[in-house]
C-alpha cells in the first residue's frame, strides 16, 4: 500500500488575514497558485493511484496547478463549518470568548445554510474519507492524494493516527505544503509534515 498526501490550498486573503475559512468560497492569491506551482516537482516524484480534492475553488485550483489529474471531488473535504465564527479571526472571538478554543470549545450557531460542526462531526467526516481512502489504496498501488483545507486535513490526521478530532490540534498546517502520512511495522505515522521545496542549491 501506498502513502497517504495531504495538500493544504494554497493562501487566500481570508487565510493571510487568518480569518476562519469554512464555506465561504474565496479564491487563491497569486502567492497562493505560487505555493501550489512549487509543488509539482514533489508531486511528480511520486506514482499517484488515485486524488480527492475539496469542491471548494481554493483547493481545485491547488489540484490543478499541482498537475493532479482525474482527481474525485468529494464533499466530505470541505473544511470545518465555522457557524456563526465564519469569517472572523480569533482574537475577535477572543474578545468575547477569552481562551476559546476551535479544537476543544468548537463554533458558536451559524444561520440554517452553515449551522457549524463540532469537533466530533468533523472528526466523524474524516473516517467517511478515510474509508474511501482505504478503498482506493485496494484498488492502486500507487499513493493517494487529498487536496483540503487546514483544520479538517489536521483532524483527519489525527484520526489516521487512532487519536481523538481535538487532537488535531497538535498539528500545525501551513498553506501551500505537502504532508505525508505512511505506516512504520504495520502502525500509521506521520513520514513527512508541512513540506514545500528547499531553495535551489548553489552552484
């Protein structure tokens, strides 16, 4: 069986500005389709059976510039419905919420179109794409490619590895980057964690 990689989109204004970037469909910065560029020749280096990316724009435009191709779009990769903190920074929460906590206090209610997610409703989202997962390694050899957004592909990780959603919080994910999820004597680990190129060597 192959590795499981993990992409973040590339940035966005909203994520420059670390404003919470649920549902909201905002597109990449020229930095971000940049990020996603820089990326191709670590994607290149490896035999990819099979690629899932997020519907939202941020993260297909982030598959196509990394050279994905015939990449399932699957609804399940959406990022954390923030509810009603969608488009607000935490220390704009933390005014009224001193301490909040995305990972273990959750999102206040959001109107009926994007009510919010629990850390276990999110957590309860991954395993579903785990699952398809684990069903398109039985079908390939080669690795499989998610391509997602930054708090769900944290919780999914988390999950990977047996342990609880708000233990994603233990994973910091920049935009831009490449993971790398593998196993060790048959036990899921983390291979590789926020990858992007090194600078050319000189001559």
């Amino acid at each position: 069986m192959g590795d499981l990689f993990l992409v973040r989109h590339g940035e966005t204004e909203w994520s420059r500005s670390g404003r919470h970037t649920g549902l909201t469909d905002v597109p990449l910065t020229e930095h971000g389709r940049e990020q996603a560029r820089s990326l191709v020749p670590l994607i290149r280096s490896h035999r990819i059976g099979a690629a899932f990316v997020s519907p939202f724009q941020r993260a297909r435009e982030t598959a196509e510039l990394i050279g994905l191709h015939g990449v399932r779009i699957d609804p399940d990769l959406h990022e954390w419905d923030y509810g009603g903190y969608e488009g607000i920074t935490t220390p704009e929460i933390q005014r009224d919420r001193p301490g909040w906590f995305l990972f273990t206090d959750g999102v206040a209610p959001g109107p009926p179109e994007h009510p919010g997610e629990t850390p276990e409703q999110v957590g309860a989202r991954a395993d579903r794409v785990l699952g398809k997962v684990d069903a398109a390694f039985a079908d390939t050899e080669g690795c499989v490619v998610l391509v997602a957004h930054g708090h769900f592909l944290r919780v999914l990780t988390a999950r990977h590895l047996g342990l609880p959603a708000a233990d994603g919080a233990l994973f910091q994910l920049a935009t831009g980057t490449l993971c790398r999820l593998g196993t060790e004597h048959g036990r899921p680990v983390i291979a590789a964690w926020n990858v992007r190129p090194g600078p050319p060597s000189a001559p």
